[in-house]
C-alpha cells in the first residue's frame, strides 16, 4: 500500500506541475526500469533566445529542497560524488521546438542500464531509491542554469512510457536471417519482419513502406519513430510508398515480433535498390505525455536511434550474377557493385548513379571515377545509403570512358576493402 500511495502521490505532484512554466519541464518526473534501459520524451519550456543546452547527467541526490522541475541557476545542483554518468552523444535527440511564439527544447532522455544499475545499488545500501536528470543551459551571455527531473524507480510494465529499447530487422531465409538480398525480377522476397524490445505497454502503431528505385534517400530524421520528434516536425518526415498498416496492443513482456507484410505485396517489378521501412507512429501515453504549452504531445513509442531497414536489389538474372561475380572479384570486405553493369553506356538523358550492396563494418564509403592515370573525383558516402549520383560536370570532362569503384573504410578513415573496377562510357 506505501508504494501505491507513494506512486499517485507522485504522479499527482507530476500533473500539477505540467503547466509550462518558464526554465521547467514536462513531465517534470518519470518512473523507470529498476533494471535495463528506459526512455523517456521530455520538453523544457520557454527557453530564452539564445539558450542552448550543453550537458545532460544523471545524479543520485540533489541540494535539499530540490526536486523535479526545478530550475537551478549558476551552480551543479548534484550533490558532489553522486554523479551516476552522462547521456551519451549518441543518444542525443534534443532538437529546439517552436510552440508558437515559445522556444522549447524536446529532448529524449534514455536511461542505460550501467546508470539504472548504480541507482539500484545505492537502494539497496540504504540511500532513496530515486535519482535525477539534469539538463544544463546556457545563455550568450554566459549565465548557466540546470533543470532537474526525478526519475522514480519501478519495476517497468504499465507505470513507465512505452518506449522501444531494440529494433532488429531481418528476412527471414533458407540460410537464416539476412538484412540484404538480390532477388531476380518478379520473384518475391522471402517473409521479413521485426523483433523489438520495448519498455512499458500500450498501443505500438505503425506502417511498412517502401522506398523505390529513384526515391530518395531517408535521412536519419526520417528513420526516427514519430513519438522521438517534436510535434511540428513529425509531419516533416518523408514518406514512400505504403505497403502495411498495422496496430499491436503491447503487454509488459518487453519482446514482441511484428511480422512484415505478404511478401506477393512487395514490389519487385523495376531493377534496382529498394529500403524496406518499418515506421513507428506517435500513440497515446498517459503516463508520458508532455505539456508544451499550447497543446499535450503524446509521445508512446519513443526510441532514442534510427529504426534499421532492410535493403533487397531486383535485377535480371544476368545483373544479379554480375553482382556475385563482384562480390567475388572485391577485395576482402569490399562492396559488391551492383548498378550500372560494366560498360554501361549513357547519354545526356540518363543520370550517373551508381550503387552497390553494403558490408559490414563499414563507416564509410568513399566512391571513384578515374581515367587510365589519376583519379578525376571522389566523394564519401554514409554506411545504409550505398548509392550515389555523380554531378552533371562529371560527363563534360574529355574522356569518353571512365572506370569506377567504391572502397570501404573503418572507423578511422582506413580503407578495409575494394570492389572491383567497372567502366561508364558517355554517348
């Protein structure tokens, strides 16, 4: 009974403190997973002009007298030695926010479990089983402020926010799972679907699109799930062509396998690279709703990164041996080249874009064109795009062939593979 009472107690104190109030926050407290990750979608209010934050932490204990939404001006509010860690870089998904004419700042707050682990431990030796956020602004003028929220420790299920912790995607193949696939034109893809770790319960709504030969790229914003995004950038984010709808009701299991649509429904009728993506729509969610001001966003299904896709390449029979013969001719971790066939040939009308499957362990691409002597241009390309349109100015070099390749690189800029070599012939 104390800790029913001690959560509504909670939870009220949390209600009456939504109202947007300048340098606060909502929801000004959460409850969080004793044990493995949390996430939770906050919004600071009203922030001055020119205040940006700078840090966000966790501690055990605070000044006396402070507590969730409380603003605190020039010094740490974290009692010294309690510090518990830091939101990792990338975890960051606090973005500025305009609710009409009031500049907010919405910020993804994901817990690891090292930092839930320490909280835990220090409960256990007798200290409060709650521990703190906290944001710190500053202004141009140098003054500093820090914002704190409580963070309640529970045991998951209904009491926190439906947040997604692990999205794994994969088709689903007589060798096993593969997140890449070359199909020959008008045979179907195998089935594929998503298995994903949340935390809390309630309503997981999405779709399944997918993005066509030609379509451009999606940006990491786009890969977020809606709930991750300020209200006036969700609408922003691009869609592509629509294949499923779908709406789970989930438990408090934690683990749930949202299968792909009919795999007749894919289309596979075009040569070229297609992105399956598993979109996760903004539900309702009580217990993490976050005033701004003019309006209350729901934010159930938050997740602090990019929802993975999954990749499949339709051609005809001839390109698809094309492309094993150039995952078989690359160097140890090189791309395997896929689009345009060796000795393609192109006219004014015809864009030079090449593209090719990704490898694994590769932070970036870095695309050729050369003559017989030197290399004439490079540029880099991001690991998940794996396709590239050359400029215009490409084709009015003098040459009327070109060879190109594309190298994988590690995490410090080394080269860690080489397709092959094809060549382009301009009309």
């Amino acid at each position: 009974m104390r800790i029913v009472a001690l959560l509504l107690a909670f939870f009220s104190t949390s209600a009456a403190a939504q109202a947007p109030t300048p340098g606060r926050v909502s929801p000004n407290g959460a409850v969080v997973r004793s044990s493995g990750a949390t996430t939770v979608f906050l919004t600071f209010t009203q922030l001055a002009a020119d205040e940006r934050s700078v840090a966000a932490f966790w501690c055990g204990a605070v000044a006396p007298g402070l507590g969730g939404g409380d603003s605190v001006p020039n010094n740490n509010p974290c009692v010294p030695g309690t510090i518990y860690g830091s939101l990792p870089l990338r975890n960051d998904q606090s973005r500025i926010s305009m609710s009409g004419a009031q500049r907010n700042l919405t910020d993804v707050m994901t817990i690891p479990a090292t930092v839930a682990r320490r909280a835990m431990q220090d409960a256990r030796a007798g200290q409060n089983s709650d521990f703190f956020y906290v944001r710190q602004f500053v202004t141009g003028a140098g003054a500093t402020r820090f914002v704190i929220v409580t963070c309640l420790m529970g045991g998951g299920g209904a009491t926190t926010g439906l947040s997604l912790l692990d999205v794994r995607v994969a088709f689903h193949t007589a060798n096993g799972d593969a997140p890449i696939l070359a199909v020959a034109r008008g045979d179907p893809v195998p089935r594929f679907g998503a298995t994903i770790l949340y935390n809390g319960s309630g309503p997981l709504k999405g779709r399944w699109e997918v993005a066509l030969p030609g379509d451009p790229d999606p940006t990491d914003q786009d890969l977020l799930t809606e709930a991750t995004l300020p209200i006036e950038q969700r609408v922003l984010q691009r869609r592509y062509t629509q294949i499923e709808r779908f709406e789970l009701f989930l438990g408090a299991e934690g683990k749930i396998y949202v299968p792909g649509p009919d795999p007749r429904r894919m289309p596979v009728q075009a040569d070229g690279p297609y992105k399956v993506l598993l979109r996760i729509e903004a539900s309702d969610d009580k217990s993490g709703d976050s005033n701004i001001g003019l309006r209350t966003v729901s934010s159930g299904g938050v997740a602090g990164f990019p929802m993975p896709f999954l990749r499949y390449f339709v051609g005809s029979p001839e390109s698809l041996a094309s492309v094993r013969l150039s995952a078989q001719t690359a160097t140890r971790g090189g791309a395997a080249l896929v689009l345009p066939e060796d000795g393609a040939k192109f006219d004014a009308a015809r864009r030079v874009q090449v593209s090719w499957l990704d490898t694994p362990n590769t932070s970036l691409y870095r695309v050729e064109f050369s003559n017989e002597k030197e290399i004439v241009f490079s540029a880099m390309v991001k690991q998940g795009i794996a396709q590239y349109e050359a400029p215009p100015f490409l084709r009015d070099r003098p040459e009327k062939s070109l060879r190109w390749r594309v190298l994988s690189l590690g995490r410090g800029g080394e080269v860690i593979g080489a397709s092959n070599f094809r060549t382009l012939q301009f009309e």
